[in-house]
C-alpha cells in the first residue's frame, strides 16, 4: 500500500534541517526498499524549503506509522504539523519528473 508522508515546516526548520540532515539521508538510505519517492516542498517563488513529501510503499498503516516516527526531521520537531495519508497510484509517469540537481 502506498502512503503519503507530509510534513510542513514549523518554525527554525532551516537550523533543524541541517542539524538533522546527515541522519534523514541514512534513514531514507536505510528505508530504499520502500521508498518510491521523495522530496522537498518548495516556496512558489523561490527555492526555499517549507517542507517535506515522502511516498513510501509498506504493508499496513501500521508499518507507514512506525516508519514516520523514526524518520529524523519529524523525531527532531522540524515540522509544525505531519500526516500520513493512505494513498492509491493513478498515473504514473516518472520520466515526466526528472530529478533534480539540488539536495534536500
């Protein structure tokens, strides 16, 4: 089952980011296998961050939850509200979302 992880920065989220960033980046490493997707959200404006989306694939809600709690931005307190939303895949076209060159 597919789920949605979206968190919204709270306040000092910049400073939190980079305290924390080494440690999402190995628990992301770590969670590969489930991870179908990733990414910062981003100011319409500029490039600044005001978030986080991660699409994850695991076998229950249960498993979606438990991973969300472990992921270290969210443990850290970087985001003024989180959800975890179930999700179904409609489309599908990675090629038309090339990855970008910048990191999270």
């Amino acid at each position: 089952m597919l789920y949605m992880v979206y968190g919204v920065d709270g306040p000092d989220a910049d400073r939190i980011r980079d305290e924390n960033r080494e440690s999402h980046f190995a628990y992301l490493a770590d969670n590969e296998d489930i991870l179908v997707l990733g990414g910062a959200t981003l100011a319409d404006g500029s490039d600044a961050r005001t978030g986080s989306l991660l699409v994850i694939n695991v076998p229950s809600r249960a498993h979606a939850d438990t991973f969300a709690a472990g992921e270290p931005f969210n443990k850290a307190g970087l985001f003024e509200s989180y959800t975890v939303s179930r999700m179904r895949r409609g489309q599908w076209n990675p090629e038309a979302a090339p990855a970008s060159s910048e990191g999270s």
